[in-house]
C-alpha cells in the first residue's frame, strides 16, 4: 500500500531518537524527546490560491526540521508515517 498526500500536505518518516547524551548517558525510551527531523516520503501537488496551483517546494528524500507536536501518525505496513502541512515544515535539513 503507498500514501498520496492531497493538497499542500507531505508525508514524512521521522528519524530515530538519539538514545544517548553527549555526555555518553543512555536514556530510556520515555525520556527521549521526539525527534523534529523527519525524511520526506511523498508530496502533495501543491495547494490552491486565487484558482492557481502553488507548487510544493519539497521533493521526495529532503530531510526536513518540522513543528515538535505537528501532523497526523498514520501507520502503513507495518511504518510509521506522519502526514503534516507544508506549514508545519520549519525548514530544509542540507
């Protein structure tokens, strides 16, 4: 099964949780913080304005910096996904 986002939405794959600090301490699954990078899987076409298309400006692969408690968790064959507005995207991860 594949997800196609609508509209100005994207759907993302989040990164894994660092497990450890810095400083070398291991964290326990409930004190990791949830990860705010994310990999684009799938764009929308973009949304309407005015009766005009306004193109996404993600492309499928972009790492992505997105909103800590944004979007929907959707799961699909066994994957996490996270569908959010181009919105709720804070910037591209180069």
């Amino acid at each position: 099964m594949t997800i196609r986002p609508l509209a100005d939405r994207v759907v993302v794959q989040m990164l894994k949780a660092e497990e450890t600090t810095k400083g070398g301490i291991i964290l326990t699954t409930a004190a990791q913080e949830k990860p705010q990078v994310a990999k684009v899987v799938a764009v929308g076409p973009g949304k309407t304005e005015d009766g005009k298309l306004v193109p996404m400006t993600l492309k499928t692969g972009d790492q992505v910096l997105i909103s800590k408690y944004s979007g929907t968790e959707v799961k699909v064959d066994g994957e996490e996904y996270t569908i959010i507005r181009e919105d709720d995207i804070l910037a591209i991860v180069e």
